[in-house]
C-alpha cells in the first residue's frame, strides 16, 4: 500500500527508529515497525489479517473509517484510507494515512 501521513511530525516518529524507542520503549517500537513494515508491503488493506501477527481492526463507523493494526498496550497504527468511498471493499484500498502509532492510540 502507500502509506502517508497525517502530519510530518508522525512522518518523523514513524521514519525513525531512534525516535520510536525513546517515543514507545524498545519493545513497543519493534512492534510499531513491524506493523508498519506489514502495512508497506500489504498490496491492499484487504491482504491485512484479522489474526496475529497482524490484527487489522476497523475503529469507527464514520466515512472514512479509522483502523488499527495490532495490539492495544503492545503497539498499534491508526490510520485512514485515502479516497474511501462508502461501501467500498477493503481490496480496493491501496493508499492510506497513518494518524498515530503507540502502546495504545
């Protein structure tokens, strides 16, 4: 997928593991770069699992919906689908915004 980002300073936490560790501790920024691996290489977010090691949760009901890959208290991703149309399919998002990353967001 493309990921993006909400702001450039979560562009700077999320590109840095030195900022991660001191950010989350070393064990929360390991998984936090690993979601984030899974969430680069994913072709859609439909190829994300709904079981470890990467557990894909839709968050809210609103349009565009918010998601969560991982954990809540062992590392998450927050983010949105970029263009979402309603009803759309999850094999149809390709592209998304990464809002936060943390023990839990």
């Amino acid at each position: 997928m493309q990921v993006g980002f909400e702001t450039p300073s979560v562009g700077a936490l999320c590109n840095s593991w030195q900022k991660l560790a001191r950010a989350l501790g070393h064990e929360t920024a390991e998984k936090v770069k690993d979601l984030l691996f899974f969430l680069d290489t994913a072709p859609t977010l439909a190829d994300l699992g709904q079981s470890p090691p990467v557990l894909r949760n839709q968050h809210t009901q609103q349009h565009p919906p918010f998601f969560t890959v991982g954990r809540k208290g062992r590392g998450q991703v927050l983010f949105q689908p970029l263009s979402y149309k309603k009803e759309q399919g999850l094999h149809e998002v390709d592209s998304i915004n990464i809002i936060s990353v943390g023990g839990s967001v």
